[in-house]
C-alpha cells in the first residue's frame, strides 16, 4: 500500500519501480474524498490529476530524469488562480467564477512536476483564524472534528495533515498559514515578504499577504520553497535576489546560535501554562545544546493585533471594492433601481459577517476625520516595529515565539467574541507586519490530546538560516 513520508523517500520509491505517480494519486484521492466530511476540500481534480500522472510515469519509463517536484500532489487555498478552475475565495460574491490565468506559483509548481489536486476551503477572503467563516460552511480538525483547524487557511492545513495530498499552498497575511499549522500538528512556512510572487493571490492586505507552504516536513518545505521562489516580471512587490538551494542546505548544521525570545510574550496572561512550560524547557535544553538564548524586551506586544487590524482593514476595504457584481461573480436578483443598488444588493448578499465587519472597519479608518487617528497612527507604529526588528537581528539571529496563545479550539467558541478571535494572532501578527519569514514547527503535545509547535522568526530573506535552525531544533527535541 502506498505510504507518503517525504518527497525524497517518494522520489527514491519512484526511481526504483515501488510506487508509481498513478498510485500516488489515487492514494490521496481516495484519502481526501474518505475525509469528506472534515470539508477541507472545496473540488477535486480527479481525472485531470491522473492524466497528469499517466504522463509522468511515462516520463520515468522512457528513463527521463525526475523533475524536482516529479509527481508531487499539491493542493490549492481557494485563493490562488488555477486556469480554467474554479476560484471563490470561499465566498458567495465570487460564486462560479472560473480563474482566466494561472498564479506564478502554479506555473512553477506544474513546470517543477507537481501535480494540483484541487482546490481547499478556507475563511472567506483569507479573513479568520478559525475557517468558521467560509461561505461553504466550517473546515473541521482532523484530530478532533469537534474543535477548529485554524484559519485562514485550514482546509490546506487539514489536507496535508490527514494525508490527502503531499503539500498544500495558502497564504499567510497575519498567521494564516504558521497557526493552522500549529493547530494541526505539521510544518508551516511563511517566506519573507517579496520572496514569492503574488501574482494570482487573490488580495485581502497587499503589504501583508505571502503565499506560504504546508508540508510534513521542513526539508519538504525548503524545496519547495526552492521551486516556487524568486523574481517575477508579473509582481512588482517581489525580491531581485537569487534563489539559495534551500533544498541542499536545510540539513546542514546553522551557526546562527544567538537566540532571542520576547520575554512578554512568554509571561502574557493569554498563553496557555502548558505552552509556557514547553517551550521554557525547549529554551533550557537549546542552551544546554551550546546556543545563547536571551530574553528580550518587547513591550509593544499589545499594540501589534490591533495596529494589524487597522491596517490591514484599510487594505481589503480598498481591495474588494473590486468585487460590485458588475464584472463577474454573484449579481443579485433583487430590484436593482440603478447602479448604486446593484453594487448594495450584490455585496450585502455576497459577502459573508465577517468580510463585512472588515470592510467597514476598513472604511472607518480610511474615512475622513478619523484618517490621521487610526491609519497614519498604525503606519507609525508599523514603522517603529521595522525599525526595532533592524536592531533585533543585528544582536540575535533569530527570534522564538509560541505560534499561538492556546491549542486549537471548538468550533463556535470565539465566534460571538471578536477580541478572542483576533487575540489568537498576537503571536503572528508581528511577522507579517515587519515583513521577516517565520515558521511553525510542531514539537509539542497538550494534555488535551492536541498538537501546538514552536514559532521561529529571522531577519527578512533569511529563510536559509530559518530552515537550519529549524532542523537543529527538531533534533534537540528528539
């Protein structure tokens, strides 16, 4: 039977005749429609998916070398544009819309040899941290149905989790992809902003959203980071910069060893005690292990979520004013007097609670009046976290962080508390908002029964050292 471990293990599988790429997926076909009811998936390219297959089998029997991603099974966050395939965002305003290209990252993935398994469900507009905002109803955790997956991007999460497909592709605009990873028990990786095209990201904050990675791994992680990194005539926000073999370095020992951790961070009264002790015993053994680990002050922690908040409303309220029900998308029925009408109708009807309530917070602080005491202060404030974090890394190498306040919760807890909700990202917030690449690497098990990980964070474009560090860690805690 047919066993996913890592892609290096597939590949040597592949080359020696004991898998083949059909099989491959076949397997996680099965897998994804036998979890149906964890609702992680929103389509499945079945057929499209074994045609693919059938020709890179073919590949291999004509003795062609193996692409870097040969074979690999990768699914979609319905926010990422795949030709000619459905692309909603998880919402009623975006209902039978068909992408007309395809995202940077697909045309890499697919030119590397992946193969796109489908489309996964998430929070409407990547706007949550639990996936209970879809317009296709809650993505459920695979370890416990009962409590959420994280968000937004959890049906990715749930996928690679429950084994239904290799890796998945979200995005990750204030934890979207490094807290549903924690909350699922896997890897999740967030580059540094610019290090990956969003060309075909549907929008939710600009100056914040990168596609991230899910995987079960973080060498799995590093190459495909390898493939779908790098410049982009189609992106005018990504980096020049070269591309590092992260696949060829990831495993090799770091000499970043001076370690720095935000002491309010780990003495803030919304972590859970067991997350505390988990990663102070971590922090012990590290230092046993030869690295310095120090702890820092940070006592702008407070003012993170909601200057994330507030800028980040301000960016979707402008990016999906876009979507008016003229163009394309859901149109509404309703008497449409003039266009004004229309443009109200199609939005109210279209657009989920809490895509609402962020687009006229976003309004709010954009509106006159109230410009210069809310968006310009939180741009302040966003200037004073870069400047700070320019001074972390030239005294430490990296930063550890718990990736969230508590494991992952039950579905319908935080939904009538918006602070709740919005205080899980405390510990994710300050990444996007600075712009530097962090990842969530699972080490850690509740007396709930539920994994959590540890948050790593380094200075932008240092996602080798990230890589190395994050493997020297997991080896410390074997």
């Amino acid at each position: 039977m047919f066993r996913f471990t890592t892609i290096k293990d597939y590949h040597n599988n592949l080359q020696s005749g004991q898998t083949t790429v059909v099989e491959a997926v076949r397997f996680f076909v099965e897998a994804a429609k036998g979890g149906a009811s964890l609702n992680a998936w929103l389509t499945i390219y079945e057929d499209e998916a074994l045609q693919a297959a059938k020709k890179l089998d073919e590949q291999i029997r004509a003795g062609q070398p193996l692409l870097p991603l040969h074979g690999v099974v990768v699914g979609l966050k319905d926010v990422i544009a795949y030709k000619n395939h459905p692309l909603s965002a998880a919402s009623k305003i975006l209902e039978n819309f068909h992408s007309i290209f395809d995202a940077t990252v697909v045309e890499k993935l697919q030119a590397a040899g992946a193969i796109i398994l489908g489309r996964q469900n998430c929070d409407e507009f990547a706007m949550g941290s639990s996936n209970e905002n879809s317009a296709f109803g809650p993505v459920k955790n695979g370890i416990d149905p009962t409590r959420v997956p994280g968000g937004s991007s959890g049906g990715s999460a749930v996928a690679v989790q429950m084994n239904h497909c290799m890796i998945s592709l979200g995005s990750d605009t204030g934890g979207s992809v490094r807290q549903p990873a924690d909350f699922c028990g896997i890897v999740g990786l967030k580059p540094s902003y610019g290090r990956i095209s969003r060309y075909g990201l549907i929008a939710y904050a600009s100056s914040f959203d990168q596609i991230g990675i899910f995987a079960k791994s973080v060498a799995d992680a590093a190459l495909v980071l390898e493939i779908i990194a790098g410049p982009d005539d189609f992106d005018s926000t990504v980096s020049e910069l070269p591309v590092p073999a992260y696949s060829a370095v990831a495993n090799e020992p770091t000499s970043k060893k001076r370690i720095a951790y935000f002491k309010e961070a780990l003495e803030h009264p919304s972590l859970d005690p067991e997350i505390k002790a988990a990663i102070d015993a971590t922090i012990a053994n590290m230092r046993k292990a030869g690295y310095t680990v120090d702890a820092v002050s940070f006592d702008m922690l407070d003012m993170v979520v909601p200057t994330y908040y507030v800028l980040t409303t301000a960016e979707a309220s402008s990016n999906l004013s876009r979507y008016d029900g003229v163009k394309f998308g859901h149109r509404s029925s309703a008497d449409n007097n003039d266009l004004t009408a229309l443009y109200k109708n199609a939005r109210s009807e279209g657009f989920g609670k809490e895509v609402k309530r962020r687009i006229m917070l976003g309004t709010f602080v954009l509106s006159a009046g109230y410009f210069d005491a809310y968006f310009t202060k939180a741009q302040q404030i966003r200037k004073l976290l870069v400047d700070g974090s320019v001074q972390l890394f030239k005294n430490y190498d990296a930063v550890l962080l718990p990736t969230v306040p508590s494991p992952a919760f039950l579905i319908g807890d935080h939904t009538k508390d918006s602070v709740a909700m919005f205080l899980a990202d405390i510990y994710t917030v300050y990444a996007n908002l600075v712009g530097i690449p962090a990842i969530s690497i699972p080490l850690y098990q509740h007396s709930l029964g539920l994994p959590f990980g540890l948050q790593i964070m380094c200075a932008p474009f240092e996602e080798t050292a990230l890589l190395q560090l994050s493997t020297a860690i997991q080896k410390i805690h074997e």
